[in-house]
C-alpha cells in the first residue's frame, strides 16, 4: 500500500494533471468530446518551442488524449 503522503510529497509532471484542467475548463464551451485530432507527427510547434509525445499516435478523440495524455491533442483540444 502506498502512504498517503507520498501524493504530496512526490513529484509528478504538472502536464499530466493540466490536461484534466484543461478539458474541464473548455469541454462544455467549444468542443465534443468525440471530436478527432490529428496527432500523428507526434510533436507540435509552438514559436521556437517543440512539445512532444511519447509516440506519434494519430487521430484521437478527445477522450484518448486524456487516456493516452497526448500532449499534442492537449494543446489541439485548447
């Protein structure tokens, strides 16, 4: 069993957690949640910032973004 205090005492990828912010924020406002993103180079560019994946996926629903914590459909989805 994993001590309830290693929630706040490890280090977890802030990326991860936003995505859920992320979709709860602009879900309901913009987009379904069955709506595809092209994800497959596998990275996105933003100014001279590259984000990436861990793998080219392709196309996702919103719902395998989060499932997959696709950081390209992440920030296709905002």
């Amino acid at each position: 069993m994993v001590p309830p205090q290693r929630a706040v005492q490890e280090v977890y990828e802030p990326g991860s957690t936003f995505k859920i912010v992320t979709a709860g924020r602009r879900s309901r406002r913009t987009r379904h949640p069955a709506q595809m993103f092209d994800v497959s180079p596998g990275y996105v560019r933003i100014g001279s910032r590259r984000v990436d994946d861990v793998h080219a996926y392709g196309l996702l629903s919103f719902t395998d973004v989060i499932v997959k914590s696709s950081n390209v459909g992440a920030i296709k989805w905002a």
